[in-house]
C-alpha cells in the first residue's frame, strides 16, 4: 500500500495570487516555486486568496514553513510612518505605470501578515520572496519605498539609478547586486563571485522596495542605489535546527538562462533547498515534543463490557449521595459493578487514595455545582464583552493568547527538565 506523503512530508504553506482571466477570478502560484519545494522533499499549501481565509489559518495546521512570493503592493497604511512626498501627479504617473501591481489586496495583506507574525512567534521557518520580503519587513515594524525610482532619486541624488523592473525585457532583465561577506547569501554564491568583487546580477520585478529594514535583520546585499535586495535573522538562521527567516527581493527560482532551465548561478536554487532543510527539521522537533501515546482501543465486546460495569458504577454513585435504598429493578444491573470490583480486590496504595478522592468527589458534588455555575456566568460576561469587539481585535487576542500558550509550554519544559536534572545529579 503507497504512504501518504501528505502526512509523512512537512507542509510549506504559499498564499496565492489572484488575477483576472476571462472576466474570472483566477488564484495561482508561480510553478517554479512548487517545483523546487517538491523536489527538495516537502510538501506546498496553497492558501487560497478567498475573503475570510485569515480567519481560518489554524485549519491550515500542521504549519511546518511559509513561502510568500509575488504580489500586489502591500497596503501603505500598515507600515507608512511618513509620507513619500509624492505628488497627486506622480501617483497618477505610477499607477500608469505599474497597473498589475498597484491596486491593493487587502484580503492578501492580511492572510500574509498574520501567516509572518505567526512564524515570527513560534519560529517557523519563513521565506520570502519580493513582495514575500516585503511582507515580513513590514511584520516586524519596517518601512517600505512606495515607489524606489521617484522616492530613492529625491533622497539620494548622488548614488547611481537602477532600473528595478523592465517590462520589455521583463525575465531578462538584470541589475548587479554587491553581496555582504559571511551571510548565507555570501555562502550560497562564493563559487561565482569573482576575483573578490562580491558582485551577482539578479532579475528584478518590482518599483517598491525596503526603506527602513525592520531593526532584528541583517543586510544580505545592495543595489547600486542602496537598496537593500535580501536581508535575513541572523540569530534565527540555523537550517539544521529548523531555524530559517530570510528575504529576498530578486527571485532566485527564475534567474535561469534564455530558453533553458538551467540557474544563471549554481548558488540560486539553494535559498530553496536550506529552507527545506530548515522545515523538515522544524518538522521533526514539533513531532518529538507533540508525540504522545495513542489511547487503547476495546475491541466491540469489551466495549460492551466497560459499559455495562461505567453503568453499575452510576447507578451505586446515585444510591450513594442520594441516601435512598436500592430498588428491586436495579439491584441486577449492580451486580456487573460488584462482580468488578471482586475480582480486583488486589488494590494498590495508589487505587485506594484514588478511590478515596473519588469518594470525596462525590461528597462535594454540591459546591463543584456551584463553582460550575459560577464559571458559566463568567462565561456568558466573557462573550457579552468579545461581542462587541470587531473581528480584528478578536483574531489578535486569539495570536496573543496562543504566544501566552507558547511561551508557558517552553517556560514549563525548562522548568521540568531542571528537575529531572537535578534528580539525576
């Protein structure tokens, strides 16, 4: 019988596109993308651009790694913290322009924005790629170039212009990039840099860009113009541990030669093959601390069994803390119950004080249904208040109080591996 590679492989999430075809909505991901996680053993997700898919993320789980690539601009509002000084007429220019990337998806800002936060929480691998990078600088409280040719002229008149995006020679198009020494980046290229230059030509496709890369990552590479191209965390950046969070604003899974499927560089499809490296090990330490043991199954007529003793075991609780006798009826049905416990005379310490507790339990039954009461009024003023808060306050108390989960789960598992380091001391 053939495995399930959906259960055995870890599954990379990637947000779709949508565009227009025919007069229909069409959602789609760039294949190359699907090809190079396939083929380096994981599994891709797509999530589809569907209004009030943010809402439903944790149906995506098991999340094992994300991949956010192409796209629209990303919503200004979410990141602008001052204005681009742009005028009505150069807006209008640009939007000339740059129609296909211009009108804002803000149902894909919001999938794509919780998707980064979340990973940036439980540190899930993540990789992004142009409007992908942009989306995790943003997440983390960066700023973005609304328009890097008319915004990074007036601000840096003196540094050469590059030209980010060609439309008529759109997958030919390159531009030179200067690599920073002793980053992955530097690594993944170092046979091709030559004679100590630190130079690579990438393609490029897009007119937005970092602006003020987001304090927790390093630069990777620059532009001619100062624009920072790729930029990693340097202190989540261990593929073999699972730990991977990157951008890059080229795409290196489309660098290939003219009508060839071979890479400009030997070094482009590695940024694919270290994040799944990352997500398959990701995968493999969720699996050790969620592994648990399975419950016994009862073949039908143990099951049978068990009932008839659970049963028994009801009726003698409520002669019990009802003080009534036992009526004629019933007194068959405590015979399973009784026939039970005699053959199980044996008991332990253990099942003695727990059926001690259990006797206690019993005996205060009456202030347990107080305390119940009580929670269910609590309950009921708890969702009077969530009521009236919008959809968006609600989904980030929900992330909040998953990051409190979180962090207890790892707090209490120092906590108990202290102690049994200090039993075996």
């Amino acid at each position: 019988m053939a495995s399930d590679l959906s259960v055995i492989l870890p599954r990379v999430l990637i947000v779709s596109r949508r565009t227009v075809r025919k007069n229909k909505f069409v959602d789609f991901v760039g294949e190359y993308h699907l090809d190079l996680i396939v083929g380096y053993g994981a599994v891709p997700v797509i999530v589809p651009r569907v209004n009030g898919v943010h809402m439903l993320l944790e149906s995506f789980e098991p999340i094992h790694g994300v991949l956010l690539c192409e796209g629209e601009d990303i919503d200004p509002s979410l990141y602008e913290d001052e204005t681009s000084g742009l005028s009505p007429e150069e807006w209008e220019e640009i939007r000339g322009l740059h129609s296909s990337d211009t009108a804002v998806d803000k149902e894909k800002d919001t999938i794509e924005l919780r998707l980064a936060k979340l990973c940036l929480e439980r540190n899930i691998p993540y990789l992004g790629i142009c409007r992908g990078s942009q989306v995790l600088n943003v997440a983390c409280g960066g700023t973005l170039y609304q328009d890097i040719e008319k915004e990074l002229s007036k601000k840096c008149p003196e540094r050469p212009s590059v030209k980010h995006i060609d439309y008529d020679h759109y997958d030919g198009h390159r531009h030179v990039v200067k690599v920073v020494e002793n980053t992955p980046l530097n690594h993944w290229f170092k046979d091709s840099l030559e004679d100590g230059r630190m130079e690579i030509m990438v393609n490029s496709y897009h007119h937005q860009g970092v602006k003020r890369l987001a304090q927790r990552f390093v630069p990777m590479a620059f532009a001619p113009d100062g624009l920072i191209e790729g930029f990693y965390d340097s202190d989540a950046y261990n593929p073999d541990e699972g730990k991977f969070i990157m951008g890059l604003q080229f795409h290196p899974e489309r660098m290939r030669q003219h009508d060839s499927d071979k890479f400009d560089y030997p070094g482009c499809p590695f940024a694919y093959q270290e994040f799944v490296k990352a997500v398959v090990a990701y995968q493999k330490r969720l699996n050790s601390k969620t592994l648990v043991p399975k419950p016994l199954k009862l073949d039908q007529e143990m099951e049978k069994k068990r009932k008839v003793v659970m049963q028994s075991f009801s009726i003698a609780r409520n002669i019990y803390t009802t003080g009534r006798g036992v009526p004629s009826w019933k007194e068959s049905e405590l015979e399973a119950g009784a026939e039970f416990l005699e053959s199980n005379t044996a008991l332990s310490l253990q099942q003695e004080n727990r059926l001690k507790q259990m006797g206690a339990t019993v005996r205060n039954g009456g202030s347990y249904i107080e305390r119940l009461n009580l929670n269910a009024e609590k309950e009921k003023l708890a969702k009077n208040v969530m009521g009236k808060m919008t959809v968006e306050q609600l989904s980030d108390l929900l992330s909040f109080y998953h990051m409190l989960g979180q962090i207890c789960s790892e707090v209490l598992e120092r906590k108990l591996n202290g102690i049994v380091n200090d039993l075996g001391s």
